[in-house]
C-alpha cells in the first residue's frame, strides 16, 4: 500500500484537461443547409485515375453577405450543371437556400467550380463574392444590397482561365483596396503532341493526357499564380511578374497574414508535390512591394523540411506571443510508413532568416502531427479557454477498404522524374480506397506544464471523438463561425462527393459559459495615413488587421483574414475566448493604414461577452441583436 | 682535507621529471593562451592602421569640443562668459530665441553661424538637436489634437534635411555627409512607420558609406553612426537586394570603433562602455551570443555608471531563445527617447 501511495505521489502529474470538455452536434439537415457535393467528372482518357483527379472542389465560404450580423455559407458544387448554394442564416438556427434569388449559383458550364472567397472589392460595405474554377472563368458577384449580386468579372479585368485551388483576398500594398491573389494547381497550357505547339490544357477536351505532375517531390511543370490588383476603380490589374509571384508548383492553399509583424501580408503557399513557399512582403522597404521568396538553410524555398504535399495552411497565435504561427495538413498513414504529417510551425525569432524569423515544426511534440491525409484545417477557440485549437480534415478517396491504391502509389513515388507526367501510365485506381475511411481530428489545446510560466509550447490533445465528430467523409474545406452568435464558434465542413456536415458548438449548453469576445473590424478608406511617398489605408473588410486583448496573464492576438487555407473562408470577425474577464488591461486594435486605437480598464472589460463592431478611428460599439433574431434556447436534436 | 665545492648536481631533477614539467608548464601556457584568446582574440576586434591619428579618426580635440558645447548650450548671460567667435555667438543666439519661442528666427540664427564654419560638428548638433526637439514638441501637440495628417510649418518642414543637403552642396566634407545622414536618422525617430525608417535608413547608411570607403575608412563617427544604423534596423525588415547588408553590418563598424578607440586611448569610459554595449547587441543581431556576452561583461567592467549597469542587467537576464525579440524591443524602447535622441553627438564630447 505504501508502494502503491508512493508510486502515486511521485507519478508526473497528468496533463491537465483544462479545455478539453467540448461537444459538437451536427445539424445541417435540420437547419436547412445540407449540400450533398457533387464531384467533377473530366473526359474519359482519365478514366483510370478519375477518383484522383475528382478528389477536389467541395470548398465553403462563410461570411454576413446581407449585413443582418449573421454568417451565411456558401458552398461549392463541381459537376457538370450542377450550382453551388448560398444559405442565408435566419439567425434562428434555421438557414434557406437563396441562391436562385441571388443570381450566384454558377453553374458548371464548361468547367468546375473549386472554392469562393468573400470579400468587399469596391468598399461599399457590402460583400462581393469571387468564385474560382477549372477550366473555367472565374467570376466576380457584385453585392447589389438588394439580396442580389451582378457578375462583373469580364469588366473587372478578373475572369481568369485555369485551374485555382487557392486563393484569397489581400491587400498587400495596404492602398485600401482588396488585392486577390489566385493559385492554379494543373498548367494552364500543355503541349500538343500533333503540332509541338502549347495550347490550352482543357481536361474536359484534352489534347494530351500529359498533365500530371513531374515528379512526387519537387513538381514545378502546376499551374502559375495571379496577383490581381486593384485598382480602386472597378478593374484589376495583372501584378504577378511585378509583384515577384512567377514560380509554377501544385498549389492547393494560401495564406495571408504578416508573419513578421513589419504590418505587410507575407504568403505562404501549401503545394502538393514539392516543397512549400515562404513569401515575404518587402512593402516597409520597397515601394511598390513585392515579395520575396524565403530560402531555407538547405536551399530549398520554404521553411524547413515540409515533406512536399502541402494540402492547407492557417495562419495564428497559437502561443499567444504575439506572432503569427502557421500549420500546413499533410499526408500521414503509418500503416504504409508515410510518416510525414502535418507540421505546426512555432514562429521565432531567429537572425539567419530574412525577416528575422524562423520556424521550428512541433508537430510531433505538440501532439498534432497525426492529421490522416490531410486537407483543410482551421485554428479556432473552440472552448473558450484562451487557447488555439486545430479542426483538421482528412480522408481522400473512399474505395473498397479491402482493396486500396497505396501500393500502387508508392511503386510510383519511387519512380525517377517524368514517368508519372502521363495520366494514362498510372494504374487503374477502380474502387481502390485511399486513405477514405478517416476519423477527423479535433486538437484540444491543453495547458501542458501546469504553474509552469515558462513553457510556452503548446500541446494538444485530440478530442473528435468524444466532442461528437464523429463522420468519415472525405472532408475537404472547412469554415469557421459563431453563426448563432451564441459567443461558441460552430464549424461548417464542406465533404467531398458527400453530404456537408454543420456542426454546432454546444459546449456551454446548460453551463455557464467561459467569457468571449467577438469583433468585427470595419476599415475606413478615406482615413488614409500619408507615410513617406504613400498613403496607407484600410479596406472595408480591415484584412490584415489585428486585435489584440491584453490581459494580466499575458495576450492574445487575432488577425483579419480574406479567406485562408484549402477550400474554405471563416467569417470575417476575430473570436477570442476569455476565461477570465476581470484579468483584461486593454483591447487594440492595429489597422492597415497603420493607426493604432486601444480601449483600456472597464471600457474594455465592458465589451467581454458582447459582439462588438470597432470602425476605425471610432470606439467600439456593442452589436445589439434584434430581439427576432436571439439564438434559440432550444434546438433540434439530430444524428450525424 | 680539501672539500671541493659540489657543482649543483643537474641529476637533482631527474631527465623524465624535467621533461614532465616542462610539458605541464607548456600545457600550462597554451590553455592560458587558449583562454586570452576566447576571451580576446574571438572578441573578432579588426585590425587598425598604424598611420591611424585623432584627426583622422575625427576624435582629436574632444576636451575643447565639450567646452564649446557647453558655451553655446549656456544659459549664462553672454557678458559672463569668455569671448566666443562670431559664428559661435550666432548659434549660442539662435539657441536662446529658440528657448523664447521663436523657432523661425532661432533656426536662421543658428544656420547663419553653421555656414560661416560648415565643419564644426559641435555647431551643426545643435541644429539637428533643436529642430529635433521643435519637431518632436509639434508631433507630441498634433497627436493631442487628434490631428490625422499633422503638417510642419515653413520653418520645420524638411528640416534640418533640407539645410544639410544645402550645406553639403555648398561644402562638400566628410562632416556635412555626416550631419545630413544624422539628419536622416533623426527622422527615423521621430517618425514610428517603418515605412519612413526604412527608406531613412537607407538613405543615412549610403552617405554614411560615401564617408568611410571614400577617404576615411577610420572616421569613428561616421563609423559608429553607420553601425548602430545597422543595428536598430528591425530584423523584421526585408530588405530590397540593393539595400540589402551582411548579417555583421552593425558588428564589424562598431567592432572598427572599439579597436580605434582602445588604439588612440581616447574617450571616456562611458563612451568606451556604450560601444561595447552596443557591440554586444550588434553580435546578438550575427547570431553569435557568445561574443555578445562577452562584450556586455566587457561594457560592464568599464564603467560602473548606473545607466550602462541597469541596461547589462537588462541583457543578461534574456533567455537564449528570446534575446533578438528582446534586444529589438529594448532598441525600441531607446530610440523612443524623444527626449535625448540617440543622434546626440554630446555622447562623444561628454
């Protein structure tokens, strides 16, 4: 017995599972925004790899188009006729599909839509929706105001042919207009064997089956990046050769966020087949700005060893000093030694980089290194701790489970260059299952050294089982939102060729619940600050900007994105969980055109619990919800 | 019986044990050297030429420099001080209308007595240090006001760029370069956007560069002000290939400065404590701590002021893993001292 009592005092204290008590319950079908995606279908000579090549496209975008102070979600469909679907949030937990009355379906034509980002372009406080597709012009929605929206595309100089994945909106020269930055996964052109001549390579109408990528590690025959400026005059222009953006990898996802706060967005882009790229914004130095291409130690472009299949990216404070971190999905499945995993890269300073910051990958330490084959995740407050958690999607091609493509996929990862170029050399995939029978992951952020001040690595601990995910879709986008503004952030999760899962957050239902804060950043354009040579200024939407809550315990930073990572935008507003609200000093808030503005002692206590609208160079105000539109006490009760 | 006298008997120590000592004693005598050398000779102190003098490193007469500084600074009636020449009687006048609150007037006063001795740097500093202030004091007013878009007036706009871009037409020397990049660097501080420190940067770090590889390779305070220009630019900044610099900048010309110093034995030991402080931060900035601990402990055992102390103090209580964060902000903070600029070429004199 006393052995026994021994051995218990002297055991290492279990981590603490401060955090980790969370539940979600899906309810898309009841809340009328369920969407079984439909998956794109190419022309029969990739009949043999055609579940790869239809691997993509179920993507979703999250924001309040109609101004009512609720997101809606717009989701991608990429078969042939069929529409992508806008749902209108009653704020009520009930949504409607309004997508015939808003003129946004987007029908495939002649190509495949693959993801849509939200973003206000011509800073009339209303959003405009920017849909990206392959084989396909990608069009550009005016928002009417009117609950419609108008395809400008052609005369706004953005209808761009290809085959994007990834894009976002940015602002990269902070002139206060919404830059959009697109990335191709397949090359726009291939070569025609009749004539020898580079002609559009149209997958539904091929002229070669030559189109796959050169190699399994370092591909460099994708599709380009676009940097679209904006001109502020309803047209945009082509910046990519100016801008320094011509490299041609397998982009999959992008990201936006300024990562070594000099106040310019950096990019980092998450390429399948080769190595990821690392921009950094010369815009402090350089006018007008470009980005530079960060090279690693070994020479490689990136950050370090990033396993070469990136599949997404998100950009946050994961361990609230005040820089932003980044994780990139991968692929992972230790029963066919694909050990590579998703890699959570720690920002820290470190003089040998440019920038003065490095990156040290503690995916493995951290716990969340295990993602399945990954695709998109998000970093999101899911328990209102403080703490960053991780949603990651995972699951690419579901098959017969008894018979599966890994080895035939790995019989070609050890081939030498060019002889996975053809699609029409790769076996037949059939009914071979690929990794398609993934549980998602949930990472919990836990506090892994308890009273111990000085650690300041995050652990994680994976929770999606008993928080109630519990589906095996092959997942592919997923958004992030408190589309009942119940102060909980709920995920939407767009499945590809399968149904789309809405997840509300219930964690706090019947509990008190740990305090938050949500803001919505409005930019004013006109309060340009005249810096130099230039005139610095916001956009409407604020991307770029940050809010930071400082509290006796030390901070928490958010930064306003325009759509990142794979197939999916969260909503434009920052949620911050804050456990204790009496421990917050001030709240600032950093705008693009570089003015600072801070709220301190009870002003900015008063704001904790509330919804809060902070437009720049005015104090924040709190959102009063009308009365019609407060989230039900009590929901529909459904299974996934 | 004769006793012969007994020759010292060299088989008293016998051959082996010789042989062991002296090994022991060259063992001795490479690790004391192996010490001086780490704790010197990776100190990585350049090499200054032998022909190096006080004028050519611009620290000749610091002791009158002061005098003269201290004169024109003076609050004492005129007619109590000792004779000053005319041109020093313009500054001394310029600084007091500018303390009346006659900027306008103060600053022709002072530009008057600079053009009649373009060289003179204890001249030229105090115009940079009361357009500094006139500057700081209008900005500190606007952001009261809640002014967006502050704009100088006649008498403040551009300046003292504008005046030391004259002069330096006019008198092309190597201290006009060097007062019109201090000028630059000025506006550095006064202005917080990187996108105004960067460009101010680079402009004082090319005249700077003008200065030391066209002529005068040991002008110390061309040196000095280069390097610490190298230094308190943000490592956060990505720089352009044109304007780009080696990771060491800040080490090897604040490295340069401590060796002429120590060479020519001039300085006071505050100054010397400075450099080597800021030689330290320089090597924190290469990636090399070691050194950089080094020169702080070096900094600390010359000059027991409580300033150079406190600031030691500071460093040594970063952690490895977070000292460029720390050594960034702890510039931040230095060049945020509106109020004793760190342009202040007092710092040399006093």
């Amino acid at each position: 017995m006393f052995v026994a009592a021994g051995f218990l005092w002297l055991a290492p204290r279990p981590e603490m599972d401060i955090g980790c008590d969370v539940h979600f319950e899906e309810r898309a079908a009841v809340s009328g925004c369920l969407n079984v995606h439909s998956k794109v279908v190419l022309e029969a000579a990739f009949t043999n790899i055609m579940p790869w090549l239809s691997s993509v496209g179920a993507a979703v975008a999250v924001a309040d188009y109609d101004n009512d102070g609720y997101p809606d979600i717009y989701v991608i469909n990429s078969g042939r006729g069929d529409h992508n679907r806008l749902f209108h949030n009653h704020g009520d937990g009930t949504f409607e599909d309004v997508t015939e009355r808003a003129g946004v379906g987007c029908t495939n034509f002649t190509g495949g839509c693959m993801h849509a980002i939200w973003g206000d372009v011509n800073n009339d406080g209303l959003l405009d929706l920017y849909v990206v597709k392959w084989g396909e012009s990608n069009t550009l929605y005016l928002n009417q105001g009117d609950g419609t929206f108008k395809d400008v595309s052609h005369a706004a100089g953005v209808d761009h042919w290809g085959y994007a994945n990834a894009a976002t909106f940015l602002d990269y020269d902070r002139d206060g207009h919404l830059d959009i930055l697109l990335c191709d996964y397949f090359a726009e052109e291939v070569k025609d064997p009749h004539t020898g001549k580079m002609v559009r390579n149209d997958l539904w109408h091929p002229v070669s089956t030559r189109v796959m990528h050169e190699t399994f590690t370092d591909a460099r025959n994708g599709g380009h990046k676009i940097l679209y400026r904006n001109r502020g005059d309803g047209t945009f222009e082509d910046v990519t050769e100016k801008a320094g953006l011509n490299s041609g990898p397998w982009t999959l996802a992008v990201g936006a966020g300024d990562l070594n706060n000099d106040g310019w967005p950096d990019l980092y882009v998450a390429n399948d087949f080769g190595p990821d790229e690392l921009y950094l914004n010369t815009g402090a130095t350089e006018n007008p700005p470009r980005f530079r291409l960060v090279i690693d130690p070994r020479g490689h472009p990136g950050i370090g060893n990033d396993w070469w299949k990136g599949m997404n990216v998100d950009m946050a404070d994961v361990n609230n000093d005040g820089y932003l971190d980044i994780y990139v999905s991968n692929v992972f499945e230790r029963r066919y030694k694909t050990d590579e995993g998703n890699m959570l890269w720690l920002n820290c300073a470190d003089p040998t980089f440019p920038g003065g910051r490095g990156f040290r990958n503690i995916a493995k330490a951290s716990g969340t290194m295990d993602g399945g084959w990954g695709w998109g995740c998000k970093f999101a407050d899911f328990n209102n701790d403080g703490l960053l958690d991780i949603i990651a999607l995972n699951g690419f091609v579901t098959g017969d489970p008894n018979r599966n493509y890994w080895y035939q996929i790995q019989e070609m990862v050890t081939q030498t260059k060019n002889q996975t170029v053809n699609a029409a050399d790769w076996p037949v995939m059939g009914d071979r299952d690929l990794s398609g029978h993934d549980h998602k992951r949930l990472f919990m952020q836990i506090h892994s050294r308890p009273g111990d001040p000085a650690s300041k690595e995050p652990r994680f601990r994976e929770m999606a089982q008993p928080a109630g995910i519990t589906e095996t879709y092959n997942g592919r986008g997923v958004a992030v939102a408190d589309f009942n503004l119940d102060g909980a952030l709920d995920m939407y999760v767009a499945n590809q060729g399968a149904p789309s899962c809405y997840y509300v957050n219930t964690s706090f239902q019947g509990k008190k619940p740990p305090g938050f804060l949500r803001v919505l950043l409005v930019g004013r354009p006109e309060l340009g600050i005249k810096v130099g040579d230039r005139v610095l200024a916001s956009t409407v939407n604020a991307v770029g900007a940050r809010v930071t809550v400082h509290t006796k315990n030390g901070i928490q930073m958010r930064e306003v994105q325009g759509g990142m990572g794979f197939a999916s935008q969260s909503e434009y507003a920052v949620h911050f969980g804050i456990p204790d609200a009496s421990a917050v000093e001030r709240i600032t808030a950093q705008w693009p055109s570089g003015r600072v503005q801070e709220i301190e002692g009870n002003q900015a206590r008063a704001l904790i619990n509330h919804h809060v609208r902070w437009v720049e160079g005015k104090k924040p105000e709190v959102l009063d919800l009308p009365a019609s539109k407060q989230p039900r006490a009590a929901r529909p009760e459904t299974k996934p | 019986m004769n006793a012969t006298p007994v020759e010292p008997n060299e088989s008293a120590w016998p051959a082996g044990r010789r042989k062991l000592y002296w090994c022991v004693a060259l063992m001795l005598l490479a690790a004391l050297a192996a010490l001086a050398w780490i704790r010197t000779g990776m100190l990585d102190l350049p090499a200054v030429p032998a022909n190096l003098t006080l004028a050519t490193a611009g620290l000749a007469d610091l002791n009158q420099m002061k005098k003269l500084n201290d004169q024109i600074w003076s609050t004492t009636p005129t007619g109590q001080q000792p004779a000053l020449s005319p041109e020093a009687l313009l500054v001394q006048r310029g600084i007091g209308a500018y303390r009346r609150g006659e900027a306008k007037a103060a600053l022709e006063e002072m530009r008057q007595g600079i053009r009649l001795d373009p060289n003179n740097l204890v001249f030229a500093n105090a115009y940079r240090m009361v357009v500094f202030a006139a500057r700081r004091d209008f900005l500190a007013a606007a952001r009261r006001e809640m002014v967006a878009t502050p704009k100088f007036p006649p008498e403040l706009d551009r300046q003292p760029i504008a005046f030391f871009e004259e002069l330096d037409r006019r008198h092309h020397t190597r201290e006009t370069r060097l007062d019109l990049a201090l000028a630059w660097v000025d506006e550095m501080l006064l202005f917080p956007a990187l996108e105004v420190k960067a460009p101010s940067s680079v402009e004082a770090v090319d005249l700077l560069t003008q200065v030391i590889d066209h002529g005068d390779p040991g002008y110390v305070p061309a040196l000095f002000a280069r390097g610490l220009n190298h230094l308190h630019r943000p490592a956060r900044l990505v720089w352009p290939e044109s304007a780009k610099t080696p990771r060491d900048a800040a080490a090897q010309d604040l490295g340069k400065c401590v060796a002429i110093g120590r060479k020519l034995h001039t300085g006071s030991a505050h100054l010397h404590a400075v450099l080597a402080m800021n030689l330290g931060d320089a090597y924190v900035k290469a990636g090399r701590l070691s050194v950089a601990h080094s020169w702080w402990q070096i900094a600390q055992n010359l000059c027991h002021d409580d300033d150079v102390q406190a600031a030691i103090h500071r460093r040594y209580g970063w952690p490895d893993d977070e000292i460029l964060d720390r050594l960034e902000a702890e510039l931040d903070r230095s060049r945020g001292e509106l109020d004793h600029p760190m342009t202040d070429l007092a710092l040399m004199w006093n």
